[in-house]
C-alpha cells in the first residue's frame, strides 16, 4: 500500500526550526533522527554531515539549506507527544542541533521548465523567497530530490565532476555562465588547481565538438608561466620565447607608450612627454597605404617635418617661451637648422625654400648667441629672442610648406597605433628629440635601456623587428581564424627575460582584448568572438599594487590591462580564468569581477580572509572546511552554479595532464617506482649548457674571408648568459 504524501513526508522528518534570519535557520534534531545513517529517504544515506543538504517546506516549495555546523547542546529534556512524563526531575539533556544556510528554492517543475521537458519534477532557484517560521519541520530530501537540486538548470551541457554528498550526482556548468563572468580558481600548490583548468578545456572543446560533429570554432588562449600546459592538449599551438616550436614574437611597435614608459621607468615631467612625441613621430613615419621610397614620399616625410616645428616655434611664441626659456629655444633652433642641412636636397622643388629657413635661423642664432668660460668650462647660451628674429623665421618656414602641400595639423597616427618601426630607429630619433630639446642628460638612461633591450639576443627573439610578423598574421596565430584546426593557443612564458615578462604578457593580452573589440565594432550586428585567456599563476601578473605610484612598474601596467578586460571583457566576448595559489595577493578589482569560483584546499589564513570577503555572508563557513578539502576535490559556487557544490572533480588522463606533479625524490633515490618499475634519470649537461649560452654549431662550409685590416667580432653576449 502506498503512503500517502503527508505521510511519506512525515517519514522524512528528521527536526524542527527554532531559530530564523536571512543568513541562518537552526534546527533542533528530534529524538529518532538518524545519528549515522539516514533509510528514510529512499536509499542509505550518510547523515547528519557537513554540507549535507535538507529541505524545509513553505508556500513556494521546500527552502534548500545547507548544513554549516553540527552540535550537541544542554537542553531541556523534550516533551514526548502522547505521553505524560510524571515525577520527572527537568535536568539538562543532550539535544542535538544543527545550523543551515538557505541556498535556494526548490520548487515543482512545469512541463516546460527544460528544453527537454519534464526532465525534472523539481526545479532549483537562486535565493530563498519565503522563508520558515519556528516551528516547522525540516525534511531529509530523496534521492531524486537530491539529483534535482544539482542537476536541475538550463544549458548544463560540460560535466566536471560528481557531487559526493548529493548521491554523486553530475555536476555540470553552463560554459556561457562559467566563461562569459570570469572564473577565479584558487587553492594551494597540490589541491589538483592545474589539472582542474586544464580539464575545464579540455572538457568544453569535446562537448563542443560532439554537439558541432566537428572540430569546434573555439578559441582558448593559455598564459602558461611555468611551461605546464605545452603538452597537455592535442594540436595546441604552442609559442615558446626560446625559438623551439613557435617562436614567440612580441614587437616592440606592439607596444603603447604606458607599456613603454613602464619598461624605460620614464618620468613624468620631461621623459614621458618626449617619449610619447618620438613614438608618434617615429610611427607617422611609416605609411601603411604607400611605403615606397620615392620623391612623393620624400615629400610627404618633409611636409610632416616642417609642419611640425613650425607648430612648436608657434607654441613656444604663445607661452613666450622665446624670453622666459631663451636658451632652450635657441638649442632647438640649432637642431633643426642641422637637420634642415641634411634635408635640404630630398625635395630639389623645395632646395631653395628650405635653404631661406636655414639662412633666417643662423642669422637669428648668431644675434643671440653668447658664451663665457667658467671653471674651465667654456657654456654657451642664447639671449632672448625678438619679433623679427621669429618673423623671418616662419615666413620662409610657410612658404616651403605650402610648396609641398600645405601644413599637416596631428596628421597620422597617434602614439599608441601599432605601426611597425625599427627599434634601433625609434632609439636614434629620441636622441635626436633630446638633443633638440637640450635634455640629453635626462634621456640617456631610456636609451640606454632600448639599446641593451636590442643588443639582449634572448630578448632580440622575442621583441625585435621581424618583416614576416604582422598585425594580422599575429592575431591569426594567437586568436585564430573561424576554419582554425587548433582552438587552443599556450603561451608559454618560462623563459623569457625577467625584465620584459610583465610588459609581454600585458601587451599580448592587451593585443587580444582590442582586436576583439573592434571585432565586434565592425560587425553591422555586433556580435562578438567569444574567446578564453587563462591566466595561470595569476598572483605573479595581476599583483594589487598602489594607485598613488608615480612611476608605475611594469607588473603595475600589466596589472591595469587585467582589471581593464575584469570589467570590459564580457561586453566584447573575452572570457577571463584565473588560477592562483596566493589570492590575498590578487588585485582586488580583478577578483571582485569573477563571478565563479572553483575553491580547493586553501589553508592560509590571509588567502581565507581574501576569499571570505568575495563571498555573502551566508556562504562563508564554507571557509572552515577549505583546509581539510582533499586532493581533486573543490566548492563550485558564483553565476555557474545555483547553490555551493562541494565537488569531486573529474579526473584528467596522465597524458593530458599539466607537467606540475610533486618531484618524486624517492624514485629517483632509489631508481624505481611505486610500480616497481626501473626510473632513470640522467642528462647531457653539455647540451644543456650549449642551448643555454645560445652556442650554434659552426656550418660545415668554410667561413667567409675578411679583410686583412678588419676581424670577424662575434655577436655580442648577453649580460646574463653564464659565459
């Protein structure tokens, strides 16, 4: 005979609620509430445990609540229903209680409440609507209740484990929810965090290519610091800063003037305006529509030379600078004098034009020009100059420039557009500005940092001129194209020079982050490309750092790209992942715009105290069992799932593992594993030294004959190379 439904939740009752808030329902066990193992509710089930869930019934359904606490308290001796308890003595009596935090509704299912049907009889929602009043029963949920509240939802379509204490039922993500807000994964060094976010990949591209019948138009790129992830996904394409595999190219015209007043530790008062200037001159110079050489384009470099120091003579007239800085201003007359010398014959229409400007700056110069000898010392310096001094000047300077088309206001791109240019170029045009503007001293440093850049052969690979990497083969390479066989980029960043790593890593994503904006601007229905970054060891590159610093590091500047794609990379289909083992060190801004998490073991106190304030109040004894979780296993909470699921993540196979297992000393120490099979480990040493040190095999041809007054130098060695 079957129960009736009072009955069969009568059966299923294990206690009643004595206290209620918003973040907390207590609940106080009755007598014959099962102290091990619950039979009432369907199936054996362990019970009462930590994060075991249990119903309450209301008006909207059953409040799901998730058990925080467990305890024995000394209470009045509980009044049995039927009977009379005469001639007892009231002494305090071990009741046990139980605290729960409200995670959800639960709540029966229509017909159409999956694309699938009535897949479910009930259905789980975000938040508690109604909640209990004292008094009422709290209900052990059935097995199917179970499997209902984590597996009920729309879109779950990637299975990433099983919920141990929910019947082990399939925990799965909806990729749109998990990637789309960002998705923090933090634990310590060992609680199974790499393999977690490697299988998260790995996991969504075979779903994709099941539901697709064919390789997925996807795209995950993976900043790897530690070179984990080269070997962990079939076909990835793999771009290591060592020339093996793909070489990793980063040009230095990919570079915006923060990324470079970052690297060069530019002042802000007389560097960072100079160096914003050259990389706007040094980037018109370049014309992307027309890069011949010829007399049009001669014409066309002049015009834009002359336009612009007759806009700074004219500037320095309107501040009068003329009087109150007289000699700078004559220092800068100098220059350009000089360099209208070496110009003067490009453009033979306007030889004569261009030798008048000459003339009228010499005749100016020499009015002003004065000297005197001090300390041996011989210093020069230039007298305020007059009206007629400057009008002589410019008339000549706006006469040539009409002969060649008319002065060119801001004409060109600015100083953040990626137009190639030459490093070595870009370093002999600031001289040449510093020189003009009489800062040598102030500059040289900056130069000095570009040419030992340049002259680093390690450093050449990654960041120096290359005439096969452009702007469009390099996206195509890292973002991919819609036909792409390889949905998955890494990054691989071990080994590039310490000095250059974080400004890299800030222009590679930096790179990612725009072309996908203007993706989707130029698409008349702007849809986006939806594409991944994961950010591994995190903590490294999006350090929290101060707003009021002067002169921002470059870990500063990468940091700000981050936070920049935290808080606009949804609106343009950039998914961030971030996987880190220190999350007190995070940057809070990024952090604060995650909106899941997967937690592992996570036992430092400041990490915890991190974490805590990401989470409502009423999840956060989830951070007490945080030190004790096992290997593999990990809370999944935020956006991607409706409640907290302590889950056990599904295992990755060895061979696609990310290479971060513990080093196993005893195997070696002994020359066997656990298996008892033979372990070798042995290297040629002088193999390694020679790719270290960058050693080339001479060729079998005999080299090439030098003349007698002349010998072959050899490349430069790098200052950190262990020569």
């Amino acid at each position: 005979m079957s129960l009736s439904p009072i009955e069969e939740v009568q059966g299923r009752r294990i206690g009643t609620v004595e206290f209620v808030s918003p973040d907390e329902i207590k609940v106080s066990l009755d007598l014959d509430a099962p102290d091990s193992t619950a039979l009432n509710a369907g199936s054996p089930s362990s019970f009462p445990r930590i994060n075991n869930y249990l119903l309450i019934p209301g008006e909207d359904g059953f409040v799901v609540g998730q058990v925080e606490w467990l305890a024995v308290e000394r209470s009045p001796f509980p009044k049995r229903k039927g009977l009379q308890d005469f001639g007892l003595v009231d002494l305090p009596f071990p009741q046990r209680k139980l605290s729960l935090n409200p995670v959800g509704t639960l709540t029966q299912a229509a017909t159409s409440s999956t694309k699938s049907g009535a897949q479910f009889p009930f259905s789980l929602k975000r938040g508690v609507y109604s909640f209990p009043t004292i008094g009422d029963p709290v209900l052990l949920p059935t097995d199917e209740q179970l499997h209902n509240i984590v597996e009920s939802g729309e879109n779950r379509r990637v299975l990433i484990g099983h919920a141990p204490l929910a019947g082990n039922a399939e925990v799965k993500i909806d990729p749109d929810r998990l990637f789309g807000r960002h998705l923090a994964v933090l634990g310590n060094t060992g609680s199974g965090k790499s393999c977690t976010v490697a299988g998260l990949v790995q996991w969504s591209l075979e779903e994709a290519k099941n539901a697709a019948g064919q390789q997925p138009n996807a795209r995950f790129i993976i900043l790897d610091p530690n070179g984990e992830y080269t070997k962990a996904f079939k076909n990835a394409k793999v771009f290591k800063g060592d020339g093996q595999d793909q070489q990793l190219k980063v040009p230095l015209w990919f570079w915006n003037s923060e990324e470079w007043c970052s690297f060069m530790q530019a002042s802000g008062r007389s560097q960072r305006p100079l160096l914003r200037r050259a990389l706007r001159e040094i980037r018109a110079g370049v014309d992307p529509l027309n890069e011949d050489t010829g007399e049009d384009a001669q014409k066309q470099r002049l015009r834009r030379y002359l336009s612009s120091q007759l806009i700074s003579i004219r500037k320095d007239i309107r501040s009068n600078a003329i009087k109150t800085d007289e000699t700078k201003f004559g220092f800068r007359l100098r220059a350009i004098k000089d360099d209208l010398t070496v110009r003067k014959d490009e453009v033979p229409d306007c030889a004569q034009e261009v030798g008048e400007i000459i003339k009228k700056i010499e005749e100016a110069l020499t009015a002003t020009f004065n000297s005197f000898v001090k300390d041996g010392r011989t210093i020069e310096y230039y007298r305020a100059f007059t009206e007629n001094h400057l009008t002589a000047i410019t008339t000549p300077f706006n006469a040539a420039i009409a002969k060649v088309g008319g002065i060119v206001y801001h004409e060109g791109p600015g100083e953040n557009t990626p137009l190639p240019f030459d490093g070595a170029d870009f370093a002999d045009h600031l001289e040449v500005l510093a020189e003009q503007e009489n800062v040598s001293q102030f500059v040289d440093t900056l130069i000095i940092r570009i040419r030992t850049m340049l002259a680093d052969s390690q450093m050449r690979k990654i960041v120096g001129d290359s005439k096969d990497c452009t702007l469009d083969t390099w996206l195509e390479g890292y973002i991919g194209s819609s036909n792409s066989d390889d949905p998955v980029s890494v990054v691989d960043l071990s080994l590039i020079p310490s000095e250059i790593i974080h400004v890299v890593t800030a222009v590679i994503a930096r790179m990612i982050f725009e072309a996908l904006q203007r993706y989707r601007l130029q698409r008349p229905d702007g849809k986006t490309l939806p594409t991944v970054l994961v950010m591994e060891e995190a903590h490294v590159f999006i350090r929290r750092y101060k707003d009021d610093d002067e002169q921002p590091s470059s870990a500063a500047t990468c940091c700000r790209v981050f936070e920049r794609i935290a808080r606009e990379g949804r609106k343009f289909g950039l998914g961030l992942v971030l996987s880190s083992q220190r999350p007190s060190e995070l940057s809070p801004t990024v952090l604060s715009q995650c909106n899941s998490f997967l937690l592992h073991r996570i036992s430092n106190d400041k990490d915890q105290e991190a974490v805590s304030k990401l989470l409502p109040d009423h999840l956060r004894g989830i951070l007490r069992e945080l030190p004790v979780l096992p290997t593999r296993h990990a809370f999944l909470l935020g956006w991607a799932s409706e409640l907290p699921i302590l889950t056990h993540i599904r295992e990755v196979p060895k061979l696609q593992q990310p290479q971060s297992d513990d080093p196993d000393f005893w195997a070696v120490w002994t020359g066997k594993d656990g298996s008892g099979d033979a372990v070798e480990r042995s290297t040629d040493w002088k193999k390694l030294v020679e790719g270290w040190q960058g050693k080339i095999a001479a060729p079998e041809s005999e080299p090439a004959e030098t003349p007698d007054n002349q010998s072959a130098s050899p490349t430069p060695a790098d200052e950190d190379i262990p020569f």
